[in-house]
C-alpha cells in the first residue's frame, strides 16, 4: 500500500510538470533565481569615490563590482526619468502603444519647472519625440505629457511606477512624481537605481534616444526644439549611450551612466556628488575599472546547434534546435567560469508539425548559476510531430541531463 501510495503522487507530480510544459511559454518560470545579489571579490582599495553613495555592476547578470553606501536613501532627482522611460518603453515594446502615437500636451505638462523641451499647451508630439525629450533633455514637460498619455493623469502614472518599483525589487524607494523634481518622501537608493536601468537595458531601443548627444525636431513647429544631453559622458566616454543624469539642490549630482566596450558593458550610479565634474569623474573612473576586470566570450555562433531534440525513443529521429544570432556572455578576466546553457522551447500538443526555420523558443546562457543572456532558437527542418509526445517521458530525461 505504501509502495503503491508513492507510485500515485510521483505519477501526480508528472503529470503536473507535463502540463506545465505546454502553458504559454515564459523563460522566467525555468529559469532560477537571480534576484540574490552577486559580488564579484575585487581589491577597490585604490578607488576613491566622493559622491554619497555608489554602485558599479555588470548589467548582464548584476554582479556588483563596487559599492558605497549603496542601500542609502538619497533624493534621485531626473534619474528618475529611467523609471518613466522604462513604463513607456515597455508599452511599446508589448505592443501597448507606438512611437508614432501622437501625444497632446497638457497645460499641466507645460506648466512643469526645471529642465524642458519648452512644449505648448495643445502642441501634438509623438512618443517618440517625447522620449527624446525626455532621454536627452530630462524635459520635465515631456515627462509628465508621457506620464498622462500611459496613465492618464501623473498621479495614477506614479501609481504605476511604484507598483513596477516593488515588482522588479526596489524595495527601498518611494516615488512621488514621475520628474524627479523635490518633494517629501521621494527616495531612493543607488542599488535601487541599479535594478530599474538593469530593467531598461532590457529594451536597447532606448538607447538609441540616451546615447544622442544633440537632436533637432523641427516637425510641426515655427521654432525647432533643439535638444542637447544633459549626459555629457555620451560625448567624452566611449561607448557610453546612457542613461541618466540628475541634479537638484537636495540630491546634487546623480547619474545612472553605461558604456559599452568590447561587447562588455558597464553600469554605474552615482550619487549625491557636489558638482558634476566629480559625478561624471566617479562614473568615468568606476566604468574604467569595471573594464579591467570583465572580458566577452562568445558562447554561441549563429546557425550553430543548441540542442538536439529525440523524436522515439531510440534517437535515430530527431530534428536540431539552432541559434538565431551569435551570443556572447560576460566574465571575469583570468576566473576559471561554468557557462552552462538551457534550452527553452515550447512545442504544444496541438501543434501537428513544426516547419523548418519556424522560431520555437530560447537558449538562456549562465555564468556560474547566474543568468548571462539568452537568444532566439529554430527548427532546423520540418518535423511531423507524430509519436513524439509518446515518447516525451525519454526525452524529458535528456532535458533534465542538460539543465542547470
């Protein structure tokens, strides 16, 4: 009775995980948790950072490289636009909303202090343009336009700030407006600042918008807005495209800064600096050092095999899960590294065949445990899917073997 009773439920637990495999595929659910910090052991003893608070990570897998005071509440001032950018950035790359929407200005977009993009009441801009205004000019006008056009009114906007803050584990950081502009209990941390420009990275269109130095929009208006970075690292750091800079009499000096070199990129946010010439110092001297001590190495060549999937039992039918681009991961120099892998793939019982070149899934990419990257997966040849689910319980066996 008892042997039978284990029988039942290890049958149980099968059958459950078998669904599982076939609900709308979701590379968060497999993968494993990465929400743990990680610090990569390094002598920063030569570092010497005056702003308040710090943090320099590699954004790719969150590995903190150095840190001050980087769980202190500070005032965030404009860099809290990263938030503002990321809400609309992931409306438009979910399909919520386009770049060409176009966006009426309120009287209370206008009437914003502080750093502008000088819109008028009734003037239409595109989300586009917004974003532009926002990423380069940190105008607090189009802030609060694009905060309107998402949620319509700032205040629910910054509901919905709030609520995607304790979503992705900003757990030390309390928006009151979307600008960034003083005002009592609006807070936040350098690690904190750290987890929303890591969210941003994950959609790069924008930094096509934080990486301009100086753009011209002329559509639709007598006088041209002429648009120039309040990030002056875009022009004299190399590689750098973002994401944010900051400054009001209470927060000082702040900025979220990231390059890219060498396929490596760097983040780090600085804090309540006296000036700017020691913001952009400390950032510049924090990214330097974060590139001494991370290298690229190419895991994945497009078109190469990722996974060879058995069709029966035996394995002499199969078909051959393929890369759709080149992958590289970031490492530590001279650290001896596990790089695992894991196939993701989503194939539904309804499904009677897959086509040859047809898109069905993800390879995500691990340096020691930690999740690196991940690319587009295929088919490589036409498959009639026949008896394979007869035989998943073996191939599921192989995809245990390859797992992290």
């Amino acid at each position: 009775m008892k042997k039978r009773g284990i029988a039942i439920g290890a049958m149980a637990l099968l059958l459950l995980f078998l669904q599982s495999l076939f609900l709308p595929f979701s590379v968060k659910a497999f993968g494993p948790n990465n929400d743990k910090e990680s610090k990569v052991p390094n002598d920063t003893s030569g570092i010497n950072v005056e702003a308040k608070s710090a943090i320099l990570l590699e954004p790719s897998t969150g590995a903190i490289i150095y840190e001050k005071n980087s769980h202190e509440k500070f005032a965030p001032a404009s860099v809290t636009k990263i938030m503002t950018m990321l809400l609309t950035m992931e409306a438009v790359d979910s399909g919520k909303i386009k770049l060409t929407d176009k966006v009426t200005v309120s009287e209370n977009a206008k009437k914003m202090g502080g750093s502008s993009m000088l819109l008028d009441t009734g003037e239409v801009r595109t989300v586009e343009e917004l974003l532009k205004g926002i990423a380069i000019a940190s105008g607090n006008d189009a802030a609060v336009a694009m905060a309107e056009y998402l949620g319509g009114s700032q205040e629910n906007f910054v509901n919905m700030m709030n609520k995607k803050a304790q979503e992705i584990g900003m757990k030390d950081t309390s928006f009151k407006n979307c600008t960034g502009l003083n005002a009592d209990g609006h807070m936040t941390t350098a690690y904190d600042i750290s987890l929303m420009s890591r969210e941003l990275l994950k959609h790069p269109k924008i930094l096509k918008f934080t990486g301009t130095y100086m753009e011209t929009i002329s559509e639709g208006r007598k006088t041209p807005i002429a648009l120039v970075n309040h990030n002056k690292l875009v022009r004299f750091f190399k590689g750098c495209d973002g994401l944010k800079t900051g400054f009001t009499d209470e927060a000082k000096y702040c900025i979220s800064a990231t390059a890219c070199k060498d396929n490596v990129r760097m983040l780090a946010i600085i804090m309540g600096a006296p000036t700017y010439k020691v913001r952009n110092r400390d950032a510049s001297m924090l990214m330097n050092y974060g590139f001494s001590k991370f290298t690229a190495k190419k895991v994945v060549e497009k078109d190469s095999v990722v996974k060879k999937v058995a069709l029966n039992k035996k394995g002499d039918k199969y078909f051959l899960i393929k890369a759709v681009d080149d992958l590289s991961v970031v490492i530590p120099k001279g650290e001896n590294c596990n790089i695992t892998n894991r196939c993701l793939y989503k194939i539904d019982k309804k499904d009677k065949e897959i086509k040859k070149g047809a898109y069905i899934g993800y390879a995500e990419y691990y340096v020691n445990g930690k999740y690196a990257g991940k690319i587009k997966v295929y088919c490589d040849r036409d498959v009639k899917l026949g008896g394979f689910f007869q035989n998943f319980k073996s191939d599921l066996q192989r995809i245990f073997d390859n797992s992290i």
